[in-house]
C-alpha cells in the first residue's frame, strides 16, 4: 500500500461463525491513511498471510466511516485489530508488531516452532 492509497473500507461484516467459511475474522479499525494504520494494514496481512493462509478473513474499518460498528466492538483507539471469530472477542491495539505476543494470544505456533 503507497502512501497516496487510501485505507479501503470491507463493510460485510461475519458475525456468524455458522455461515463463515473462515476459520478466524478480524476487523482492523483504523484512522484514515495515518502511517501507524497503514503500518498496521501491512503488518497485519504479512502475519495472516504467513501463519493463517487461507484461513482468515481480514475486515479494514475506516473508524471514520463505521462509527456504529467501532462502539459496538468497543473501539477506543486506533489501530486496533478485533478477533471477531473463533471466540472469545478478543482486542489488539497498536500497529501490529510485536507479532510473538500476537501469536501467543491467538494461541499459535511460529513457523520455526511448527516444522519441528
């Protein structure tokens, strides 16, 4: 994503597990095309690609534009990615870096631990 691309706005939300065809659904809320979401956008995709393909459903929510679905899951800063599906709900706020504590709370492996 440039610098120049705007943050693109997914409002299909998948609420229910039973009509989701995708193991794991996250919402990514953020602020426009500030640099710490578009941070957050890359970041995001790099790890679900990497660990998840083709198992996850990544939602991009302009907080701008979907101000009754970011109080509904609770918003109170951007970035913030939401675990929607499988439950529990769970929140990550910040630009997606430190991607071994975010592997640990969605209770998965890194690569280097799977292949062993």
């Amino acid at each position: 994503m440039t610098s120049g691309e705007s943050v693109s706005r997914n409002t299909e939300a998948a609420t229910d597990a039973e009509s989701n065809p995708f193991e794991f659904v996250f919402r990514l809320y953020v602020s426009g095309a500030t640099h710490s979401s578009l941070r957050a956008v890359v970041n995001s995709r790099k790890l679900f690609e990497r660990y998840l393909k083709g198992r996850y459903k990544l939602e991009i929510l302009n907080i701008a534009e979907c101000v009754s679905m970011a109080r509904q899951d609770q918003i109170v800063a951007t970035p913030t990615l939401v675990k929607v599906c499988p439950q529990p709900l769970r929140r990550f706020i910040g630009d997606i870096t430190s991607v071994e504590q975010l592997l640990l709370s969605l209770n998965l492996e890194p690569a280097a631990e799977k292949s062993g």
